[in-house]
C-alpha cells in the first residue's frame, strides 16, 4: 500500500498543465487557492522578505569579511594569504556546489527546516573555528564546510522563497532581500575590523557565531511558500537541451569568477595605495555601500523600464568596465573610491538579478527546478575565481607599486566581459528587438 509520503511524492512529479490541474480540482481546492491569490503582493510578503534579508545579512556579512579575518590571521601565524584565501573560497563555493542537494532537501523537508538546519550550521562553523585558528586544515573544515554547507543550505531557500509571494514587485523584492546582505557586508566588516584589532581573531569568530544563532534561527521560522499546498518542482533536468538554458548556465558560471575579486583584495590594494589600514576598510565599505544600492536600483528596473535580462546585462557591463579600465589604473584614493562604486553596483545587482532572470525565462514555478542547475555551475567560479586572482597580484606588500594588480584586473574584466557576450546572445534569442524590456 502507497504511504501519504509516496502520494506527495508522485503528484509531485505528474505532468498535468496548469490547466489540467484547474479543471480536475475539487470545489474546495479552488476556494482554498483564494486567500493564497491575496497573499501575493501583500504585506505577509515583506515579512518573508524582511527575514530572509535579515538572515542574508549575517551570513554574507561573514563571507565578505573574510578578507579582513584573513589579513590578520595572516599577520599573526605562520599562514600566508594564498593559503587563507582558500579557505574563504571554499566556504563561498558551497553556496554553488551543493544547490542541487538543497534543492531537494527544501522537496522533501521544506523551505523552514532548511534554513533551520543551514543557520545552525552557520554558527556551528563560526564558533568551531575560534579554536583552530592557527591550524589550516582545521579552518578548512570549520569555516570552510561547516559554515560554507550551512550557507548552501540557507542562501537557496532565502532566495527562492520570496519568489512565490510576488508577482508586480518580485525583482523589487529579491533586491531587498539581496541588499541585505550588501549591507550586512558593510556593517559587518566594519565591526569585523573592530573586533579583530579589539578582541583577536577567535573572539571575532565566537561573537560572528553567535550573532549568525540568534538571528538565522528566529528568521527561518518566517521562510516558507504562501501555500502548504504549494508544490516544490523536482531539478529539471530536460532544460540540458534547451539553448536558453545553456547560454544562461554559461553565462553565470564565467560571470561569476571575478565577483568576490574586489571584496577579498580591495583591503589589500588600498593599503598599497595609502600606507593606512583603515583606507582598506573606508574603501571596503563603499564597495558594500554600492552593492546595497545597486541590488535595489536593479531590482526596481527589472520590474519596470529595462526588464531582468537587460539589467543583468547591464550589471555585468559594469563589473567589466570596472575591472578593465578603472581598477587597472587607480593610483590615488580618488580613483579607487570610482572602482570601488561602480564594482560594487555591478556585482551587487549581479547576485539580486540572477534568480528573477531564471524566473522571468523559465516561469516563477520553475524557478526551484532550474536555479539550483544553475548555481551548481558557479562552483568553479567561486572557488577558483578569487586565488587566481591572488596568484596574479602577488599580494603585494604595503609598500608595492600598484601596477602589480593589473594582470588580475584584466582576468577579472576579461572573465566578466566573455560572461557577458553569452549573456547578450540569450537576450537576443528572447527578444531581437534594440530597445525592447525583456
């Protein structure tokens, strides 16, 4: 006999068109889905999306500090920062790699108990990770998996959830949830800085550890689809042979090379520039500052004028630009603080417009079915990405001239420039019209 869990399972999977479905409905199915039709782009919405930006806040606070951590744990022990920088990488690639594992664990147990388990985790890693911080390997398996696997298990729920509560503002809302974590980036590195030159690295960890416990847990309570009802897509695997998804997938996995590029070395570079450690910080935060505002501004243009390809084509021109023909040549604060906007409002936009693309091409309940693919692709990005570039600056000391960075700016502009060009081939297969909102 079929238990009520192979039920769910198998109607998980039926092949029915929405249509279909309509129109084999029971009576109280179709005045159940009413409330749920008034719930979408109502202020139960926002809640969703004021937690999961909360969360995103914490945890990619953490992930982009790990720049600060590195340089002085660096200083203190015999690691050098190549070295370091793999460790911050591989807790960052975990947020690509295990997408499809998260994928169907949010099928199976739901979008709460994933973020339950991912915050715990987070905090585990972070509290795990004061005690071994003279130890490589040991960091490794702390901040690099523990934390890096919480973080694979809550970025994709946070992210997909807010989804399915909007249909007028959903790039709106993804980009407030995205910009969470922008400004947890800045306020969190600040603090960071703080508690590093205050208390040392392993206070920094355990106070890291437990503001990602009492924040992550209370809001995961709150992540969660309109409906109960409401059916999580199995990974669709068919898309493989559709070119709007290979171009999609192509896209994002070389875009995304260079994107943790400024935040890691942007201290590093500006220390070169100034002899001041606190310029490092200064400059680190307006990268944030930047990526806040453009994960918004960018949210708000795909709901309107200019459409989610065209803005993610926009994001991704600036990340280049930024690289080839600013970043290259800032030999003074000036034009440092000029890289540092413009990077900061393309990456930003980057990561809040890449989920409302993959819903506006491959429909919103697609979306869990298709974006774990997708960020499965951006493993080798996230994880090699930011040591190639270290291995081309060379970490330069304070006192080094600033035109040993530009091989890794040009890596960094070219990658994001060749992302692009795919990118700009799917916007022409959707839509071959100049000036079109697509």
């Amino acid at each position: 006999m079929a238990t009520k869990d192979e039920d769910v399972s198998s109607s998980s999977i039926s092949p029915a068109t929405p249509t279909e479905e309509a129109l084999s409905a029971e009576p109280k199915d179709q005045e159940a889905a009413v409330p749920e039709q008034q719930l979408v782009d109502g202020p139960r919405g926002w809640i969703v999306v004021a937690a999961a930006s909360c969360s995103l806040f914490c945890y990619m606070g953490c992930i982009y500090s790990w720049g600060i951590v590195q340089v002085q744990i660096s200083q203190t022990t015999s690691m050098t920062l190549p070295s370091l920088t793999f460790v911050g990488s591989l807790g960052t690639s975990f947020m690509a790699s295990i997408s499809p594992f998260v994928g169907k664990a949010i099928r199976r147990f739901g979008y709460r108990n994933t973020a339950l388990a991912g915050a715990f985790l987070l905090g585990l890693g972070e509290m795990l990770s004061s005690w071994v911080t003279y130890s490589l390997p040991a960091l490794l398996i702390t901040h690099g998996c523990l934390f890096g696997i919480g973080g694979g298990m809550t970025i994709l729920p946070l992210s997909t959830a807010p989804l399915k509560w909007f249909k007028k503002h959903r790039g709106l809302a993804v980009g407030v949830v995205f910009g969470g974590s922008s400004l947890g980036a800045a306020m969190v590195g600040v603090a960071t800085n703080f508690l590093v030159r205050s208390v040392g690295v392993p206070w920094t960890f355990r106070i890291l550890g437990l503001i990602l416990w009492s924040v992550c847990l209370p809001a995961a309570f709150f992540i969660g689809p309109p409906s109960s009802k409401d059916l999580i897509p199995r990974l669709q695997w068919h898309r493989w042979t559709e070119p709007d998804f290979l171009l999609l997938f192509t896209a994002g996995a070389i875009s995304c090379f260079p994107v943790f590029v400024p935040p890691y070395f942007i201290p590093v570079f500006a220390r070169s520039i100034s002899h001041s450690s606190s310029t490092g910080i200064i400059a680190l935060t307006i990268w944030n500052m930047s990526s806040t505002v453009g994960r918004v501004v960018a949210g708000l243009m795909a709901d309107s004028f200019l459409g989610p390809i065209n803005s993610l084509c926009l994001a991704i021109f600036l990340c280049s630009i930024s690289a080839l023909a600013v970043w290259p040549f800032a030999s003074s604060i000036g034009i440092l603080s000029l890289f540092t906007v413009i990077s900061g409002t393309g990456c930003g936009a980057f990561f809040s417009l890449f989920p409302t693309v993959v819903s506006a091409v491959f429909g919103p309940e697609n979306t869990l079915g298709v974006l774990p693919m997708l960020w499965a692709g951006w493993f080798f990005g996230y994880f090699f990405g930011t040591p190639i570039a270290s291995r081309l600056y060379a970490l330069a000391a304070v006192d080094a001239d600033t035109s040993e960075y530009r091989p890794a700016a040009f890596y960094a502009g070219a990658t994001s420039f060749i992302g692009l060009v795919f990118l700009i081939a799917l916007r022409y297969r959707r839509n071959s019209v100049l000036l079109a909102r697509v």
